[in-house]
C-alpha cells in the first residue's frame, strides 16, 4: 500500500501517520476475524465492524485495494488450506469439502481444480504442484508528496438517463468490460441517441453511473441528467438520492489522458483519501462526469457519495 503525505510540520505529520496507522490496525484485525472463521461462516457484518465502517465501504475498498473481490480472496484462502490438509494427512477429500463449506465433494473438485489445476485427489500425491495464497496484510509506506485535489459538496435529489449494463468485478475483469461497453455505445449509435433523447450536441460528454455494488459485480450506466422537459421515452432512469459528495477533479487534458487519469484516481480515493478522510463510502451511486473545455481538453470528476465515518 503506498501512502502519500506532504510533511507541513512534525505533529502534522505525526497526527497523519497515527490515524493511518490506527485505520490499518482496524483493517489488519478485519483480515484476522476472516482468518479465524474460514473453517465456519464469515460473518461480513461482524468483518465490517471490526474495521469500522459498514460492510458496503468494507467489500468497496477490499477490493480496490486488494485487486480482487473478498469473497474471491476468502475462496481462494479457504482452498488454500484445503489443499495443505490434503498434502499432509490421510483426511478424506469429502471432509476437507464439508469442512470448507462446500456441499459436494463434486463442487469441490470443480472449485479446487480452478485454482491449483488438479484434482483434489491428485493433490494428495507429493510431486503435485498446488498454489498457495497468503494471508493479507495491510502496512504503510510513506513515499513522496502527490497531492489530490478535492471538494465536499451537498446535493439535493437528481436523476438520470442512459443505457446500463452489469458488470462483474471479479479477475479485475470490470477495467475491461467498461471501455468495451464505451465502444459498442460508441459504434452502434447508442451515444448519438442518448445525445439526440436529450437535446444535447453532438460533441457534449456523456457522464457514467456505478451503482447496486456487490461483493463482485455492479450496475453500470452511460448517459446524461435528465432534461426539463423530462425524462426522454425507451431508456433507462436512475434516481440519485440527495447526498454528500466528495469530488476529485482530474487535469485539464485529452480524453485519453484524463481517463488515464482518473483510472489512478479512482484507487487513490480508496486505499490513501478515505484513511485519513473522516468519511466513507455511502451506498449511493458513484458518477464519473466528463466536462468539455477549451481546445479540445476534458475534465474528468469522479463522484463519491459520502458519510461519517464510524470511526470518526
């Protein structure tokens, strides 16, 4: 994890290092709770309290600063185990599967192929080779001053028009799914008709919307706000509740490089901002707005919804 912070004076920078220092303890006795129940039901609740936040910013920033969804981290640990014991006692493959809370010895075999590429009894033979994912862990490393720019402001209600699609989270696979679903917009005239259902130029910016987050997966919309003339027929509307936003611009720069841009900021946000923050995640609708300005440049907003934190 790489923590960033500009050194202004020693209580400062003190005070800057103790809360994130208290914030990562949290998160490491959250990965412990974990660790301690992956022989029985995990309760996300109970993980969420311990770190102290709700579970939706929990399963948020585990996976932003984790790179996988939890529940892929806590499959992947559990086989991990799986195939230890399998390795190294003469237990059977339908106790190691119940132990670990799979119905079926088949489901089983399917889930622990997935992940070491053999059989679970294949697993038994010493000469099998079988992959190990370790227990996480969450440190700090201080390095360098790069500072985020950013402002709290409060909105009333809004709505929004589009297309939406789902998108799944898991094996990171969502940094692909959503600039292929810009291009299909793109190519086949979805973007003209968002445009042309909201009386909009040609050349004005569509906005994004990500909602309904799961542990591995969430909604995904491209549009614009819906007009006052209202919500133009045959596309999809999303009402966004009155909120508390936290948001990051992006550089004056080409639509390619603001979207390089705001790719970084998005982790950012996660794993450095909200630590030291006094603030999470609320379960509201995070938007990336695209503002066109002079000679061809753009700015890119990411959107964050936000609430006191628990632990504040």
């Amino acid at each position: 994890m790489d923590w960033r912070t500009k050194v202004n004076s020693t209580n400062e920078n003190d005070s800057y290092f103790q809360s994130n220092f208290d914030w990562i303890q949290k998160m490491n006795s959250a990965i412990a709770y974990i660790e301690n129940h992956l022989e029985s039901e995990i309760d996300y609740n109970e993980a969420a309290k311990i770190a102290c936040c709700s579970v939706y910013h929990f399963q948020r920033f585990f996976s932003f600063i984790a790179e996988i969804p939890l529940s892929e981290y806590i499959r992947r640990r559990r086989l991990t185990l799986a195939a230890f014991e399998l390795q190294n006692s003469d237990v059977k493959v339908i106790d190691v599967a119940l132990k670990y809370g799979y119905e079926s010895p088949e489901a089983f075999a399917r889930a622990f192929k997935s992940i070491h590429g053999v059989t679970p009894t294949m697993a038994k033979d010493k000469g099998s080779q079988l992959k190990a994912y370790l227990c996480m862990t969450f440190h700090i490393s201080i390095k360098g001053d790069i500072e985020m720019n950013y402002r709290i402001e409060q909105k009333e209600a809004f709505e929004m028009y589009g297309v939406d699609t789902d998108i799944s989270t898991v094996d990171n696979q969502n940094f692909v799914s959503i600039p292929k679903f810009w291009e299909t917009c793109r190519s086949d005239g979805t973007m003209s008709q968002i445009r042309k259902a909201g009386d909009l130029d040609e050349t004005t910016p569509l906005h994004a919307a990500m909602y309904n987050c799961t542990d591995t997966s969430h909604a995904y919309m491209i549009g614009h706000f819906i007009p006052a003339s209202g919500a133009p027929k045959d596309f999809f509307t999303l009402s966004v509740p009155a909120s508390t936003w936290a948001i990051f611009p992006t550089e004056e720069l080409s639509m390619a490089e603001a979207a390089g841009q705001a790719a970084v900021m998005w982790k950012r946000i996660f794993t450095e901002w909200f630590a030291t923050s006094g603030y999470e995640l609320a379960n509201v609708p995070e938007l990336e707005l695209h503002h066109k300005k002079a000679n061809d440049k753009f700015v890119t907003e990411i959107w964050i919804p936000i609430e006191k934190s628990k632990k504040a």
